[in-house]
C-alpha cells in the first residue's frame, strides 16, 4: 500500500520540481531573494493513469520551496505560473 501512495504523488512531485524551478528562475530576474507565494492555475492533467491533485502538488511544492501556493483551478490539460510574490 505505501508503494502506491509513492507512485501517486510522484508525478505530482516531479510537476512541482519543475514549478518551483521556474518560479526561483523568475524570482531570480525579478531581484527577489525569497518566494513568499506563488500563485499557479492547474487543469485536468494526467499523468501514469492518474489527475495531477492540486492538494499533493501543493505538499510537493512545499516540501521544496516552503510558500504559501494558491492553485486555481481551469479547464483543458495544462498548467501555468501564474504569479510570485516575495521579497
């Protein structure tokens, strides 16, 4: 049973690594030091048989960059970085 809970917030995991790289690239050109929220728009995204869970892409968010995440919900299969917010 715990193998399967890894497997379902893996890919939640790697979305989220790519979120918060993107996020540290553009805080970076933006001149701010530390990322206090972002804000990303999630669709039905579907990735090894299962929905990306915008609850387990939050945790995995902030298990690599701890930050208030905001994720709004929009139709198709995509995603965006909507906005940071930081100092």
């Amino acid at each position: 049973m715990i193998f399967a809970f890894c497997i379902f917030i893996m890919h939640d995991f790697h979305l989220a690594n790519e979120i918060v790289k993107i996020a540290r690239e553009e805080a970076q050109k933006n001149g701010l030091l530390k990322i206090d929220k972002i804000t990303i728009e999630l669709g039905d995204i579907i990735e090894h048989g299962e929905s990306i869970s915008p609850e387990n892409l939050e945790y995995n968010i902030n298990l690599l960059m701890p930050c208030q995440v905001q994720v709004k919900s929009i139709k198709g299969n995509t995603w965006k970085l909507v906005s940071i917010e930081g100092e």
